[in-house]
C-alpha cells in the first residue's frame, strides 16, 4: 500500500476572548423628574388675594395653594340666601291660598277658574323654591372655589400668578410634581 503524502497543516488563528470596552466611559448629566406633574388651577375668575406656597415648597394634599378676593361670591351667597327666604314665603302664601280655594270648591262657594289659577300659582312658586334652593347650593359651591386646595401631595415646582393678578378660570396658577414616583432624564446623543 502506499502512504498518502502528509499533507501540510492550515495556519489557525487564536484569539483568547477576554472581557474589554467598545470604547471609553462616556458621562452625561441628567436630572430626576416627577413621572406625573399636576397644574391646578381655579374653577372660577378672580382677583388673587393671596398664594402661600413658593416654588420649591413641599405640600399636602388638601392643602390651600391660593386664594381668590371672595367678596362677589360672599355677596352671591346673600342674595342667594334672600331670594330663598323670599321662595318661601311664597310657597307659603300660595299654599294658604290654594288650600282656602280647595275648601271653597268642595263647598260651592268659588269658581273652577280661581281654583285652577290658585293651584297653578302653588305650582310655580314650588318651582321657583327649587330653583332658589339651587342656586344657592351654586352661590355656595363658588365661594369655595375661591380656596384653591391641591388633591396630591408632592413639591411645587413652578407658579404662575402673582397676588393682585385677575386669573381666569382653567388658568393654571401653581404646578406640582406628585411625589409617587420618578424618572431619571437624560438627554443622549443619537449617535451614542
């Protein structure tokens, strides 16, 4: 038999892997933010009589943020309270003549267009009762939304009205950054 010639071996390259860095440490600043931030703001216009909180002051919820000059609603409130006192007086007038005619009927001694005018009159001022009574219930709603008070807790982190200022409603007067959690912010290169 003959031997195959030796054949020549393949030159193999080796590497040894070790651990290493695609390149060098880079470093960027960033800042830790509120994930959630809330803008409050007044559900009714006003003159800004006071806002005791600072940018960078931590609250509560429940707290007052800011307060609206309170006099045209305190005065709505009043003549609220007056025009029902005045609706039920009415109610009680008409009441007492609608029952006077209901009598009357059941004896003869009036006539059917009376009691229906009598009864009609009961029914309307029932109705401007009710309405009264919600119109106060609105007259008190907005006095309070003279007190801005925030829902969440967390630390103010801008404010956009001044005392003295005329705000409208919706307009944002104090930002918060909820305190439930966070989120860290950098501003990285798209080519990194």
């Amino acid at each position: 038999n003959e031997q195959a010639p030796p054949q020549e071996g393949r030159p193999v390259g080796v590497v040894t892997v070790e651990a290493g860095q695609f390149s060098d440490d880079i470093r960027f600043s960033g800042e830790i933010q509120a994930k959630k931030d809330v803008g409050l703001a007044f559900r009714v216009g006003g003159r800004v009589l006071e806002r005791p909180v600072n940018v960078g002051d931590r609250v509560s919820a429940g707290q007052v943020v800011a307060r609206l000059e309170p006099s045209l609603e305190q005065n709505a409130l009043a003549a609220a309270k007056a025009a029902l006192e005045a609706a039920r007086g009415e109610v009680s007038t008409t009441r007492n003549t609608y029952e006077r005619q209901e009598r009357l009927m059941a004896q003869g001694f009036t006539t059917r267009p009376r009691y229906d005018q009598a009864r009609r009159a009961q029914e309307t001022a029932q109705a401007a009762l009710e309405n009264a009574e919600a119109q106060l219930e609105l007259a008190r709603d907005r006095l309070g939304f003279t007190e801005l008070r925030t829902d969440v807790a967390g630390v103010v982190t801008a404010r956009r009205i001044e005392p003295g200022e005329v705000v409208q409603p919706g307009q944002i007067v104090v930002q918060i950054a909820r305190d439930d959690s966070r989120d860290a912010v950098f501003n990285v290169p798209a080519s990194v």
